[in-house]
C-alpha cells in the first residue's frame, strides 16, 4: 500500500499518472486477487481525495463508473474492514474539494447512477446499527448530502429519518459525532425537502446533543 501511495505522489502532475489510473481500475475491476483489489480500491480514493486526481476522475468518468459499480456490488457482501475501506474511498471520489470544479455535480450524479441498487438503503442500515461501520457510513451520506442526488436518494429509503435518529447503537465518541454531524448537515440540507414531522426529529437530535440517550423516536423502523 504504502508503494502505491508513493506512486501516486510521484506521478501527480506527470504523463504517467492517466496510465497509472488506467491501470488502478483495471486492478480494481479484474485483478483475481483480492488483496491488490483492496489495495487499488485505496489508492482510488486517494485519488479522489485529490484534486489533481479528481481532474483525472473526471478525465475518465466511464471508467470511474465502472470501478464504483463493482466496488459498491462488493460493498454489501464484503467482511467489515473491507466494507469500511471501500466506503471511505467512496466517500473522497464523491467529496467535493475545496476548489469548484464545474462539471463535479453532473459527473458525480453520474457515477451514483452506476451505484449498486439499493445501496443508500443498505448504508442507511449501516449508518443505524453498523457498529464499526456507523463512522464511515455517515460520513458518507453526509458527502452525499452535499448533491440534490444525495438528499432525494436518502429520501426515497423508507424508514431512513426513524433509523438516523435512534442512538441506540452508538457505542462509542466517534460514532456518537459522526452521527451528530450527518444529522445537523441534514437540518441544513433538507429544510424545503420534508414535511414538519421529519424537521422535527431532526431537529430534536441537534437539541439534544450528540451524547443524549434520549430515544427521539420510539417508532423505529427495522426492517432488514
């Protein structure tokens, strides 16, 4: 991994760096071994957490689309560590960089459409009661949430609002803020989006604060 990681560093800015990818995708989408699939699926969201990679993303969409339909048909049957590693990688190609990049939001709602289907649903389960996985779970819806996508995509899980807000399974600091801050970016983003009800939970949860053990809404929706 860490050869990988250097080789990113060296090639950034360089002619290689677009045959690099290439050969990164390839890697992800047909290599046999599973090992150097995982390794390449980090090195992909390490170069989506740049944004001189993210420009060679964006070079490359149908590739891109490729990679993020395989690794999210991954994502529902693999072991945790490597769920949270696929997740996290998802979360940087998506994550819009401090520099605007014009053709982002279309592109990126682009490679959602490559998703797995029914994958919001299954990190909305994650997000709930994942345990380890509830970090990177919300930390990738709150990226989501930053495209109109996103937020119509969470809205249309049933039960999605009923799932965020119960604290049951928050077990530890870290997962208890992931939480808290994909609820307060949701405050935000879904203001016109939702009937009262909903913006009252929501709401509710920010009142209380990331440590309450209140149950906001006994009416948990827990279907598998």
């Amino acid at each position: 991994k860490q050869w990988y990681q250097r080789r990113v560093a060296i090639t950034a800015g360089d002619e290689t760096y677009p045959e690099y990818f290439k050969c990164v995708c390839r890697f992800i989408s047909n290599c046999p071994d599973p090992s150097v699939q995982d390794i390449c699926t980090d090195v992909f969201g390490i170069l989506g957490s740049r944004l001189d990679g993210k420009e060679i993303l964006l070079r490359n969409s149908a590739a891109v689309g490729e990679v993020i339909r395989v690794v999210t048909e991954r994502l529902v049957c693999g072991t945790s560590e490597k769920k949270r590693n696929w997740i996290n990688a998802l979360s940087n190609v998506f994550g819009k960089p401090a520099v605007f990049l014009p053709d982002l939001a279309n592109v990126s709602e682009e490679w959602f459409n490559c998703c797995h289907n029914g994958l919001i649903g299954y990190v909305v389960k994650m997000a709930h009661s994942g345990l380890d996985l509830i970090v990177p779970a919300c930390n990738f819806l709150n990226t989501l949430i930053q495209y109109k996508f996103g937020v119509d995509a969470l809205m249309n899980v049933p039960g999605w609002c009923e799932k965020l807000v119960d604290r049951r399974h928050l077990k530890s600091t870290e997962a208890e803020a992931a939480r808290y801050t994909l609820i307060t970016a949701l405050c935000n983003a879904l203001s016109d989006e939702v009937n009262n009800e909903v913006l009252i939970q929501l709401n509710t949860y920010v009142r209380e604060g990331p440590k309450s053990r209140t149950l906001t809404n006994p009416r948990i929706a827990l279907e598998d």
